[in-house]
C-alpha cells in the first residue's frame, strides 16, 4: 500500500490498549508496557506519513486513567513529557504538526508546558497531523460545547434555533479535524470507551487481538487494507439496491 492508494483513510484514530498485558506477559512491570508503548507511537506516527495519512488521533491518556494507581499516572505523565520533548527533531523531520484535545488545563503544569513548546515548536509543519487525546473523555467534551453554546444563547450571540451539527462540531475539542473515517483499537477489546464519540459516528471500526506494543507498521497497513475493502453508505443505501 502506498500514498497514492486511492482508498487510504484521511484520518486513523487508534484506542491504544494492552499496555500493562503485554509487560504482564513478560513478567515485567507495567511501565515496561508503556514504554514499549511508546515505541508503537514513534513507530505509527513515522508509518502515518509514508501512508499518506493525514490526521492521527491517539488516546493517550483518558479522563478515566486519573483513577488508576498514583505511580503509574505519574509514569504516564513522565512518559508523555519524555515523548514531547524527544520527539521534536524526529517530528519536524518528518514534517508532523502537533494538536491535543481534553482537558489539557488538569495535566500536571511541566506536562502543560512541554506540551505547548512542542505544539509551537511543529506549527509550521504541513504534513501529518498527530493529535493526542490527553485528559479526554468523549462525555466531558460534549458538556463543555454545551456549556459555550449554553453561554453563547444566554449572551444573545445565537439563537437556540441556530444549534445544529455544525455549530456543535465547531464547539468539539477537535474543530477545524476532519472527522475520522478508521477507529482502530488494539488489543481485542470491543468497547468505544468515551473516545471521540461525536466524530465516530460515520467511522470504520477496526479491532485487533494485537496489543499495542506490538501493533506496528505492518499491522497498521493490515488495518488501512481492511478499510480499503468496506463500502461506506454513511447512512444511504448501496448503489446498486437502489
Ligand atoms: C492502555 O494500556 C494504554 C494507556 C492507558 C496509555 C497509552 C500510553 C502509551 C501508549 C505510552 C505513552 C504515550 C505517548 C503519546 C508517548 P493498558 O495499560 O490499559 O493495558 P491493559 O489493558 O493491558 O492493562
């Protein structure tokens, strides 16, 4: 599969899971996983670009994860820091933006700073965007657009009438990011788990027994090839039933 396939989807957003089974696997300790996880995340956002991808979304690190033991939330942080300020020259070589999407305002304040040197830092590159999902929760994004639009009606600026899926679009997290056509979760799972619940509407669900360490190129170009082969009706009837 190269970029010019014709049916290559513009936007891949991947629920990475099964971090702590590989380590688990291996004897290892969890943050071992993370940290092989990490190495997937090098290694598909690299693959991204040479496929052509134009958007990637990566659940990084979900509302819920505040609630898992406090070392490996602190782990966690470390990894995404480490990860960001890294990256940078490997990212700009390969011409990635960078964008977050949560509430990126209750990560820790070194994380929130890191965050924001790398986004700026990649700004004006025009290839691959790589979003990462950071203290996102698809749930807490649909009430915070209801909280401005609820403001926006309450100022007079807009009518309740003039609320449709546009304007709340324009209101997600994610405004301005095409909405994804592949949602790829590793690790065999069959669940959305408050990811992006908005923009999956219309997207192809790809699940893999692979977990996410091992989820690399090859199983990301399995993925795009499945995507390939589905015929998207986004609601309408197939041609040839008509
Ligand atoms: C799920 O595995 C994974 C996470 C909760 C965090 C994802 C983090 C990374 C891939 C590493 C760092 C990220 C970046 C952007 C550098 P799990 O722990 O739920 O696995 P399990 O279900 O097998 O226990």
């Amino acid at each position: 599969m190269t970029a010019s396939s014709k049916k290559i989807p513009r936007h891949v957003a991947i629920i990475m899971d099964g971090n702590g089974r590989w380590a688990k696997q291996r004897g290892k300790a969890r943050l071992e996983g993370h940290r092989a996880g990490a190495e997937s995340v090098r290694a598909i956002v690299r693959a991204c670009g040479e496929l052509g991808i134009e958007y990637l979304t990566l659940y990084a690190f979900s509302s819920e994860n505040w609630n898992r033991p406090r070392a490996e939330v602190s782990a966690l942080m470390h990894l995404l820091e480490f990860y960001l300020k890294q990256e940078i020259p490997e990212l700009d070589k390969n011409n990635v933006r960078l964008a977050a999407i949560g509430r990126i305002h209750e990560l820790p304040g070194s994380a929130q700073k890191q965050l924001a040197k790398s986004i700026e830092a990649l700004s004006k590159n025009t290839g691959l965007t790589l979003v990462l999902a950071l203290s996102y929760g698809g749930r807490a994004e649909l009430v915070d657009a209801t909280r401005e639009i609820a403001r926006m009606v309450k100022a007079g600026q807009i009518d309740i009438a003039d609320i449709d899926d546009k304007l709340i679009s324009q209101h997600l997290y994610t405004r301005g990011i095409p909405d994804p056509d592949l949602l790829v979760r590793t690790s065999g799972e069959l669940r959305v788990s408050n990811f992006l619940l908005w923009q999956i509407s219309y997207a192809e669900i790809y699940v893999t027994d692979v977990l996410w360490p091992d989820f690399r190129k090859p199983e990301l170009v399995k993925a795009c090839e499945a995507f390939g082969k589905r015929h998207r009706r986004f609601g309408l009837v197939n041609q040839e039933d008509k």
